[in-house]
C-alpha cells in the first residue's frame, strides 16, 4: 500500500508533473498544459498545486485554487499503476484542508459528464453534481 508524501510542488516538479498529466489527467475539451502556465500558477499561489511523492516520483496531483470568495478544484489525476489505493483521497483531502486553513466554506470542481471513473471518488468524498447549472467558458485572447 503506498504512503505517498503530500506536499506543495516546486519548480522542480513541474516536468515530472507535465508528464503525469499526459499520462494520467482528464484532458477532453481543455487546453494542452504548459511549463509557463504551471510556473506561473506556483508564483502565483506556492501552494496551490500539490503532488503526491512515492519512492521520489510524483504519483498524483491536485490543484486547489482559492479566489477569496470560493475554492476550486483542479487537475486531480493519479498515475495509474497507483489508482483505487487511496491517493486520491488523499490529495482531496490535503485540498480541502488548505481551502479551509484559507477560509473557504465552499468547493467545487468541473467534472466531465462521461468520466464516471472520476464521479465516484467525487461522489465518495462528499460532492454533489449540480444538475440545474452549467459551466459556461470563453477563451481570451492573448
Ligand atoms: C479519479 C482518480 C484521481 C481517482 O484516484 P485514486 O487514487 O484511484 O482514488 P482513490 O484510490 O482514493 O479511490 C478510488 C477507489 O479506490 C478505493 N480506495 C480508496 N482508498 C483505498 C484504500 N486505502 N485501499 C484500497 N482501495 C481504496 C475507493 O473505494 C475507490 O473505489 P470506488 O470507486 O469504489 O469508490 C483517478 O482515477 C484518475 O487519475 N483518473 C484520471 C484523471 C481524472 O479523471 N481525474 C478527475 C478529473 S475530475
């Protein structure tokens, strides 16, 4: 059974954490992943993007966004030779006690209908599928 470090990323971890993503993350509908966009999330908030380390390589991650007013849930993904042993849970739980250590009262992540893989860990730690709201998305320009 793993008992994989949950800790803050560093900039070291953000090749290692790209990779992961391409091998394990939900990526329909949703812009490729950049090393910039990661940097700059990690000046943005150090300890928004946290990893999983087990036997020194990243086996799971989950961005936890707070914007003063609610917290978000990102990029939740677990390589997959470690999935069903818990380190999902384990990084949820990491998010939401840093959403509550910031103040948050309230949670939410954007789930993709058809990736029910993702419904049951959501719908075991406690979340709800909203089913009268929709998420409504523009792309900016640069
Ligand atoms: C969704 C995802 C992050 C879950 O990660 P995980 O590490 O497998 O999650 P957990 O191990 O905590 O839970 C998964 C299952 O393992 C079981 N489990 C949890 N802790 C366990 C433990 N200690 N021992 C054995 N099994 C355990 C859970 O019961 C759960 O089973 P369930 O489907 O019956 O509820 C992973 O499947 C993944 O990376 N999917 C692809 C990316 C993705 O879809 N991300 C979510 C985007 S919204």
């Amino acid at each position: 059974m793993p008992d994989p470090i949950i800790r803050a990323a560093t900039a070291d971890d953000v090749e290692p954490v790209l990779a992961l993503w391409q091998a394990a993350a939900d990526d329909v509908d949703r812009p490729a992943d950049t090393s910039s966009a990661v940097h700059a999330l990690m000046t943005r908030d150090p300890e928004a993007l946290i990893v999983a380390e087990e036997a020194r390589r990243i086996v799971g991650t989950v961005v936890i966004g707070w914007d003063g007013w609610r917290g978000h849930i990102y990029r939740l993904a677990v390589d997959p030779s470690y999935r069903g042993l818990g380190v999902g849970s384990r990084l949820l739980e990491a998010a939401e006690q840093r959403a509550r250590d910031q103040g948050c009262v309230r949670i939410d992540a954007i789930v993709r209908d058809g990736n029910t893989l993702a419904h049951r860990i959501w719908t075991r730690e406690g979340y709800e599928r909203q089913a009268r709201w929709s998420r409504w998305v523009k792309q900016l320009d640069a």
